[in-house]
C-alpha cells in the first residue's frame, strides 16, 4: 500500500478503490491521509453524483471537500471541471474551481460562502457537461496527435497546455517542416475516423514496462492508470477522456512556433475545431469583402497594399522632408539676427510632433547660429528647443524649466529637447518669453 503514496493523486485513489473492490476509496483513520473517491477515473462521461461532505472551507476562498466526486482537478495539463453542487436544502452552489490537495483530497471552490452545507450532510453535484466533454475532446485529441509525431517523425512530447480557447503541445525536436505539421494533422484525423476504442485499465509499473509506452511516468509510482487508444497509443494518464476517436470529431493544427525546448505546436480539437475554422471564415470573408477579392486571394491582396503603403510612405517622407527644408529657408528669411544669433519663434497648428522636430533640425542646420523655439498645438501640443552646434545655451535644461512650469514632461540634450503639454493655451506666449530670455543672455553674452 505505501507504493500508492506515489502515485498521481488522480490515480492513487482509484486503484485503491480497485484493490479494496469498495464502491468508496477508503478512509485512513490513523491520520496519515484521507482519499476523496474520484469517480471520473472509471467513468469520463458521469456528469452527476451523489456525495458526502468531509469538510467545509470558509478561508481564503469558500470551498467544500466530499467524500467522493466527479469533478476533475486541474492535472497533467488538463483544466479543472465547474459545474454546480445542490445541498439537501435545495441551495444550488456554483463551483468555480477544482484543485488537489495534499493526502489526496479534492478541493471545490464555490463562488460564494454557504450555510447549508456542514461535514455529513448529503449533496447532488452536477458537473458542466459542455464543458467536460470539450476538455474530454482536448485531451483525447493531444494523445492522438501525440502519438501521430512519435509514429511519422520520431517527435517526442514533452509537455502539455489546455487553455480556454485553445491548447498546444510542445515536441522535442529543433526542426520542425510545414509538411511534418500537416502529415501529423492528418494521421491524427484519419484515426478520428476509423473511431478506435479508447479503453482505460490499470497495471502494474512492473507491466507497463514491458507493454511499450509512448511515455512511461517517473519510477516511483506504484499501479498505473492507462490509457489505450487501440493499435495506436499507450499512456499513463490520470484526465478524462473519451470512450471511442470518433468523438474528438477533428483535430486542426493552428500555429507552430521556436522555444526553447523544441517546437511548440497549437491545436484545437472537437467543437472547438469548429468554433474556430467559422471564426477564421468569417475574418477572412470579411477581409476580403474590403479588398473586393475572393478568400484565397487576401494574402496576395494584403502584400500587394503593404507594397503600396511602403511605396507612399517613402513618398511621405520625402515630401516631408522637402517641405521643411523650404519652411525653414522662409522662417530664417523672415528672422533678423540679433547679438549674432537668429531666434526662430513659431507655433503650428495641425502639425505632429515629428514634422515640428525635423523642421527644428532644418533650421539649426541650415545656418551655425539658430536657435529654434517651436510647437505645435494639435494634435498633442509639444514643444521643440533646438540650437545650432556650437552654441552657448542648453535646451535640455530650458525644456525642463518650461516643462515644470507648463506642467508637462520632457527634457533632450544640450541642443534639442522636446516635451509635451496638457494643453496649448498660451503656448505662443511661452515661446516669445523664452525668446526674449535668450537674447538678453545674447547679449550679456556679446558684452563679455
């Protein structure tokens, strides 16, 4: 008996159950662990049940331990089962979550706190069948694709992942081929087809050594639960899954990306499959509503935009840049030099903050003795401060006195700073007054 401390607690109590021939998993008086009977290792597709309460949580989340359940734990990759547990006064309590817990026992946590339920009285509890027979399809559905790498390409899996959407696998391999993706996918759906038994049985660690398993657990469990899809995949699992391949209905393979360990492969099986292929349908459909094309046709319709957007977006910058250059000629023709510097003061409107910034380097480079005090009001109001190389003031400095002044944020080097504002009212003003600051330090500057 001590070899079943050992064990998955998913499979420990069934096989104690096995081995005693009680309907109930037995209760360790000595202290050392008291089992709750699962009920799900015999039989995937119980969605009800009658139980006991052992115990009753109140913290740090209301909760309620019974003496036998067919609620599955989160395990092995698997989520957990919800589903709802009626007292015998008629309170229907929402579970929310299921979790293992040392010696074995099965915690329910419910959504809200209870009354009704005490140690000894008696429940009904009812689990989301949808929701068990899509994480049944999941699960059967990794094994069979599973096996399919390992029987096509030699690909080993190395860990599972069920999601609420979707679930992946991830395979021991550093090279992984389109054409390997697709072969997998379809093996797998042509023994979805041939609706292969999927028997569960229990065995020895001594037996299964010798019965050929895809993957054989650590050495120190004791009994084995197994679970045998027909001429095609053996495995120790502790999940739910179904009774024949035919009810995964399908597996779609959906992305395939580098980790560290390997390939990690995304799948969807069952409804899920479906659920899935009609939204994809539906956003190609609707993409290629937009670009007047059949579905087939979106990929070479998108790269031909992308193209196109590329091409206009050369052709932006380089207008862009033509139009500073010629803005910046007009604004230093209009700025009269005083103590041996040009002090450019503008605002704009309508302008982003990149323009104003490139129009500032235009400036402070076309000439050695610019400083260029510009904003835009909108979209975002900003400031840019710019100086030609050379010159005696810091803008970085400047930008954050006005910044703290203005209640804004922003800073830069000694000869460009930029920062944003909450607002542009008065925001002329701020750069006239700045200018006028300059040019008396120009010309205190000129007089030394």
């Amino acid at each position: 008996m001590r070899n079943l401390l050992f064990l998955f607690p998913d499979e420990a109590e069934c096989i104690v159950s096995r081995l005693l021939r009680v309907p109930l998993c037995p209760l360790w008086f000595n202290g050392f662990f008291a089992m709750s009977q699962r009920l799900y290792c015999q039989d995937s597709f119980l969605y009800d049940f009658d139980a006991e309460v052992r115990e009753v949580v109140d913290s740090p989340r209301p909760a309620v331990i019974l003496d036998r359940t067919a609620f599955y734990p989160t395990s092995g990759g698997q989520v957990f089962d919800t589903g709802w547990i009626t007292s015998d006064e008629n309170a229907k309590l929402r579970v929310t979550e299921v979790v293992d817990s040392e010696g074995g026992r099965v915690i329910h946590y419910l959504e809200a706190p209870t009354k009704d339920l005490k140690p000894g009285s008696r429940v009904r509890g009812q689990v989301d069948a949808s929701r068990r027979r899509d994480h049944m399809q999941q699960h059967s559905g990794q094994h069979v694709l599973s096996a399919a790498f390992v029987r096509l390409h030699g690909m080993a899996t190395v860990s599972f992942h069920m999601a609420d959407d979707y679930c992946s696998i991830d395979l021991d391999t550093q090279v992984l081929t389109k054409e390997q993706i697709e072969s997998a996918e379809r093996l797998a759906n042509e023994i979805i087809l041939e609706n292969r038994s999927v028997d569960i049985r229990f065995v020895t660690r001594d037996e299964a050594g010798k019965l050929g398993l895809r993957k054989l657990p650590p050495a120190e469990r004791g009994e084995l639960r197994l679970v045998d899809i027909r001429d095609f995949d053996l495995t120790a699992c502790g999940g739910t899954h179904v009774a024949q391949t035919g009810q995964i209905a399908s597996i779609l393979l959906r992305k395939a990306e580098k980790v560290r360990q390997g390939w990690r492969v995304e799948f969807v099986a069952g409804q899920r499959a479906v659920t899935t292929a009609r939204r994809d349908f539906t956003t190609l459909s609707e993409t290629a509503g937009l670009f007047s094309a059949h579905i087939y046709d979106v990929p070479q319709q998108a790269r031909k935009s992308l193209d196109e957007i590329k091409s206009l977006r050369k052709l932006y910058e380089q207008s862009q840049d033509e139009l500073t250059a010629a803005y910046a000629s007009v604004l230093l023709a209009d700025a009269s030099e005083t103590h041996g510097r040009r002090i450019v003061v503008r605002a704009l409107a309508n302008r982003d903050l990149n323009f104003v910034k490139l129009l500032a380097q235009k400036l402070t480079r076309i000439s050695p003795n610019v400083v260029a005090l510009l904003a835009t009001t909108s979209p975002q109001p900003s400031m840019i401060f710019a100086q030609s190389a050379g010159q005696p003031f810091d803008m970085g400095a400047l930008m954050k006195e006005t910044m703290k002044k203005r209640g804004g944020r922003g800073g830069g080097s000694k000869d460009l700073a930029q920062g944003g504002i909450p607002n542009a009212e008065g925001i002329e003003a701020t750069l006239k007054g700045i200018a006028a600051t300059l040019a008396a330090e120009s010309a205190a500057l000129e007089k030394d």
